[in-house]
C-alpha cells in the first residue's frame, strides 16, 4: 500500500513476485524507493522500501509497520538484494 500511495505504482503480492521486477542495484547505490530484499529463512522472504541513509519501511508481525537500519546484525545476516522499479 505504501508503495502504491508514494510512487503511484502497484506492486505484486507476494515478495517472490516482487524480487522479479525491476533492475537489481548495488546496495551502495541504493536510492530512496528501491525494494530491499531479505532471506529470512530457508524458504522464507521479506521485502521493504529503502528511506536513505541506511534504514527501510517495512511490516514486522510483532510491532506494525517500522523503520529499520540495514547496519543492524539481524538484517545484515539476512541481506539479499535491492531492486530498482522506476
């Protein structure tokens, strides 16, 4: 919904789909908008949107919709891909 409401876009609705689209990008050249992808488990994904500065929106089950920092153990370990869109 966020993504749809900033950047006007409709995204597919699983994160299978979604890490398809677009170009992948280095993430030293990450912009605001681009989708950060994670492997959080064996066949488990998890997907959220690149704010700057190191940190992305996403939905956690336990807390909501967050911001989070890519420099965080948890999320570096997890790392996949970031993706381009637009």
């Amino acid at each position: 919904m966020t993504y749809s409401e900033v950047y006007r876009q409709m995204l597919p609705r699983t994160t299978a789909e979604q890490s398809q689209l677009g170009k992948a990008v280095p993430r030293s050249m990450a912009k605001k908008g681009d989708l950060v992808f994670f492997r959080t488990g064996r066949s488990m994904r998890h997907v959220g949107i690149y704010m700057g500065n190191n940190e992305f929106l996403h939905a956690s089950t336990s807390q909501g919709v967050v911001v989070s920092s890519l420099d965080t153990p948890y999320w570096q370990r997890a790392f996949w891909q970031i993706r381009r869109i637009q």
